[in-house]
C-alpha cells in the first residue's frame, strides 16, 4: 500500500502524528509519499527511524518552518494570501518569479536540518517541474537535500529551485496514494476579487483543489483531519488521536 500526505500548509507538520500511530500499531507501507511540508515530518520519521525522536525535533524547528512560509503556513495557497503577499512583492519591487524572500533561507534550512544523503528506500519526495509541466518524482538513490528543496519551494514566496522546481502541493495538491492524509487548517472567509490578477488567483486554486478532488476520489481510503490551531502540540495530538481512530474502524 502507497501512504500519502499532501503539504500545502503548516498544518501538515501533523503528519507525525499520523506516522506515530502506525507505527505503534505495526503499520508498514510499500512506498510514503510526500509533498511540501508534509515531507519535513516524513524525511525527519525516515531519516531517525523514529517518530517520537522526529516530533521532538518537529516542536524545536516549528516556528522557523512558520517564518519560512509566512501567510501560506495557516492557510495554504489561499486567495487572500496569494493577494497579500503578491502586494509586498510589488512594493519591495522584486521580480515575482524571484519570489518574496531569498530562498537561501530555504535552502539553509534544508541544509542545516537534514543529512546529505540520498533518499532513503521506500520514500518518495514529489515535485513539479514548471519549465516542462509535469510532475516528478524524486526516489531512491536521488539527493535527500535537493529533493526537498524543490518541493518546500512554495511560489511567490521562493522562486523555482533549480530555476523549475516548486512544491506540487501548489498544483495537484496531493500525491496519488491508496490512503491519502488530507490535513486542513481552519478555513477563512473568502473576499470577492476585484483585480483581474485576483481572478487569476482563484481561477489556480480552483484547478488545484479539482485535481485535488480527483486524486482523492482514486484513493482506495482517505484520511481527513481538521485542525483549528496550529500549535504543535495540538495540531500533533489530534493527529495521532485522528490516525488512531481511523486504524480501529477502517484498517483493523
């Protein structure tokens, strides 16, 4: 069985949580696939072998993670996100595909956090490649670090790494999977737009939540949790509570 986690918002730094109910549960799977955040918890499990030790390091880092995505960390690729930050970059008068911040910050991040080895076995860390429009996917055998600093690249705030990569949470959502994790933030109220570049912004999140939609739907099971903070020891609770759960009444 192929497990899963989307990764367009800081809620899904949860994902540990879901790894450590598995885990105590004696659940394995084939291949783990992950996506943008998600995959700083997933590469953390991977690379420790073990959840608790990977949560503690969840708690430590978190708030840097928070700075690195900004207004996306709560919320994800939203509409009044996407507007907010698209305006501090026409007043910083930076180049959009340069994106908001240096993405040495990113890449600094990726550097100091996990080891320079090669994707471990069983995990896969998804991208998209915005020069030849397609997903890819970086397994086995490939660089840890490079791939993850192409799919933690989220647009507008860090441009493309390698000049084409970006985080295909932005674009299919999630990874295709038999279980799917869907971790969502508190939803916020939507404005009407008003700029033709705002109608843009809804018309890219409407095709990713479809794509979305349509991977869920292939799915054998899917696994939705909600949040209504991002604290980390909420959020990784009632992700773990959430897994535990969804085990006794669908996996066991």
């Amino acid at each position: 069985m192929i497990l899963s986690f989307g990764g367009d918002n800081g809620a899904f730094l949860g994902s540990i949580g879901v790894l450590k109910a598995f885990f105590e549960n004696d659940i394995s799977f084939e291949t783990i696939r992950c996506t943008g955040i998600s995959c700083i918890p997933v590469v953390l499990s991977s690379t420790t072998k073990s959840p608790n030790r990977a949560y503690v390091m969840i708690t430590h880092i978190w708030n840097q993670v928070r700075r690195l995505y900004m207004h996306f960390f709560e919320n994800g690729p939203s509409f009044p996100g996407m507007v907010g930050i698209l305006r501090i970059i026409a007043k910083a008068g930076v180049r959009r595909m340069e994106g908001l911040l240096n993405r040495k910050r990113l890449d600094s991040f990726v550097d100091e956090i996990f080891p320079n080895i090669y994707v471990p076995k069983g995990l896969e860390i998804i991208a998209f490649d915005v020069v030849n429009g397609k997903e890819v996917t970086f397994k086995e055998g490939d660089n840890l670090r490079y791939a993850l600093k192409a799919s933690l690249s989220f647009p507008l705030i860090y441009e493309p790494f390698d000049e084409k990569y970006v985080s295909s949470s932005w674009v299919t959502g999630i990874p295709e999977g038999d279980l799917v994790v869907l971790i969502s933030p508190a939803q916020i109220e939507e404005k009407n737009p008003g700029l033709a570049v705002e109608y843009l912004f809804l018309a890219t999140i409407a095709r990713k939540k479809e794509l979305e939609r349509r991977r869920l739907e292939k799915a054998e099971k899917v696994l939705r949790i909600n949040v209504d903070v991002l604290s980390p020891s909420y959020v990784v609770r009632r992700c773990y509570l959430k897994a535990k759960e969804f085990i006794e009444e669908v996996l066991v």
